[in-house]
C-alpha cells in the first residue's frame, strides 16, 4: 500500500473451513430498531449476510450504518426486533463466538506513543494470540498492509493513511472468520482505498465475510451486495448491477444519431420492445438514452429502428451511471414511493 509494491497475501488458513458449517445466513437481521429517546437511529432493517460475501452499508453520515453495525457486533442491544450471528445474538456471545469477530472501528483506538509494531502485540495480547504464533502472526498482518519497514514508526508520526492500515492489521491478528469495518477508507486518498479494497478482496478469497460501512458511494462497485441506508431506514439491498436496475427501472441504453429525430419517429422508438422510455438529453439533442428491459435487446432494437426510419448512427452503447446518480436515483425513488 506504499506505493512500492503489494505486500504478499496474508499467510493465514482458511479458519472458515475449520469451523462448523453454519446454516442460513452468517448474520440476520429482523425489523432490527434502536432508539435513543425520540430518535430512530435504526428504524425496522432487514438484512441478511452471506458466508465468503462482501456487503457494503451505504449511505450518508448519520443513516445508521454504525448503530446497525454495532448491534451486528454485540455492542450494542436493538430496542427491537432481532439479529443473530453464526446463529446466536451477538450480545450473548462467550470469549469463544467473540473471536470470531473482528471490528475496525471508526475512530482510531490504538496508543500515538506506542511504535505499529507495539500496538499490534497489544492488541495480540488482548485477543489472547499464544505467544508461539504471536511473532508470524504480526509479521504477516505488517505484510498484508505493507507497514513491515515502519513498523518501529511512532503511531502518532504516522500519516492518517497509514493509522487505518494499522488499524486494519490489528483487526485481522487473531483471524477472524467475520469482519466489521466501519469507515475503513474514510480520509484517505483515492488511490489508498483502492488498494483497501484488493485487500478485502483477497480476505473474502481466503473465506472470510466482510461488512464494510462507507459514505464513499463509488465503493459499492467492489461488493457483492450493497445496502443503502438513509434516515436509519434500508432503502434497497441488491447487488451492483442490481441495484442500477432499481435504481433506474431497467438498464439504459444511448443511441447517438447525426440528424434530429422527428416527435413521429420518438414515438415509433418507444412503441418498440424492448423500450420502457426515451429521453433526449440537453446537453447533446443528438443523443438519446433509451430506458430498456435488457441492454443487448434494447441495442438491437434500436438499430433496428434507425434502419426503418433512415436515421444515421454513430453509436448505440449501453450506459453505465456512476454510483452517486445510482444512489441519488434509489433516494429519489424510495422518498417518491414513501
């Protein structure tokens, strides 16, 4: 992560498949609510999480992503409705269930006057690490975040970035089959949450299951489920793909003529399968973004169409919208809809 290379992957086995397989999800959530006095923080979430998956909490400050996963880890009860993980509610865990979580919280709890290296023999010692694994097990999580030739480096002479790579390599010492980061990428530059992200990535290939929180809306690309929070409410939860679908009611397709097309023939394009809609957009009157059940469907059609109407084309082509028009359109519908 320092710019000079990738560390080398976490030398770990894969502690999944070393425990009992767990029926369902890895963690449920039922009408889960938590109220401080007049507020909703979490207001009725559903969720469920999936073993070797990558679910991203999305939403602005303030949604309930912290609240939801605080009580996900069993530090904090809900006021109401439920949540199990691995099967049990997480506020009753023992020492033993308890390992199998790991939690990056939000702000940094490390000690600035210790070296990265003493605080992760701190925190080794805190998760009880035997003393036989404790020295590989700093060495490889050093490597994995590429904080091995700073590790004598004062937690306080170190940059933000790489406080959260040393929070990072704390949360995985003891191996765990679970993780929880909050706010793993928030304040660090667009080039250091991406190599965040590849270590994730690499995590849940060695088996683990991840639940990461981010206002960084473009984030959402790199998980497996995105859940959108807002006002303590689930907006949506589906994948990537699926969730530009929600977001728009189907995929989009642009269709770039050389000569304005008549009202007569928008109308012909839109009377065709497998069309939903069709907008010409201000910025470029030769450009049409067609609202489509299927993309390569909606390609051919229009093709087709320009062909019957005798319409020269420069470009048919599916459009991709960003994540923040995603996010923007899932708000504006889930408030319409409300």
């Amino acid at each position: 992560m320092n710019g000079t290379g990738r560390g080398r992957p976490l030398a770990v086995t894969n502690r999944a498949d070393e425990r009992p397989p767990t029926d369902g999800p890895v963690v449920h959530a039922s009408e889960l609510t938590k109220v401080y006095g007049e507020q909703r923080a979490v207001d009725g979430l559903d969720l469920d999480i999936t073993r070797g998956s990558i679910v991203g909490l999305v939403g602005p400050s303030g949604s309930g992503k912290t609240t939801t996963v605080r009580m996900m880890t069993g530090a904090q009860r809900p006021t109401s409705g439920k949540v199990t993980v691995f099967g049990q509610p997480p506020a009753e865990f023992g020492p033993r269930e308890r390992a199998r979580l790991g939690y990056m919280p939000q702000l940094n709890a490390l000690y600035p006057n210790l070296s990265i290296a003493e605080n992760l023999k701190f925190v080794a010692s805190i998760y009880g690490v035997a003393l036989r694994h404790r020295r590989s097990r700093l060495r490889d999580a050093l490597s994995f975040v590429d904080l091995t030739e700073h590790r004598r480096k004062l937690l306080r002479d170190s940059s933000g970035g790489m406080q959260r790579r040393v929070a990072l390599a704390a949360t995985l010492l003891h191996e765990p089959d679970l993780l929880f980061l909050d706010e793993p990428t928030a304040g660090i530059d667009p080039v250091l949450r991406r190599k965040f992200w590849e270590r994730f990535a690499e995590l849940k290939r060695s088996g683990r299951t991840l639940c990461v929180t981010t206002q960084y809306v473009g984030e959402a690309a790199y998980c497996d489920v995105v859940a959108v929070l807002a006002e303590g409410q689930l907006v949506a939860a589906d994948t990537p793909d699926g969730l530009r679908r929600t977001a728009f009611g189907g995929e989009l397709v642009d269709v770039v003529v050389t000569d304005p097309v008549d009202p007569g023939a928008l109308q012909r394009l839109r009377r065709r399968e497998p069309v939903l809609d069709v907008e010409q957009l201000e910025v470029d009157a030769h450009t049409l973004r067609l609202l489509v059940t299927a993309a390569e469907a909606g390609m051919t059609a229009a093709r087709q169409w320009a062909d019957s109407e005798g319409l020269a084309v420069e470009a048919v082509r599916q459009h991709v919208p960003s994540f923040d028009d995603v996010f923007v359109a899932v708000l504006e519908r889930w408030r319409t809809d409300g």
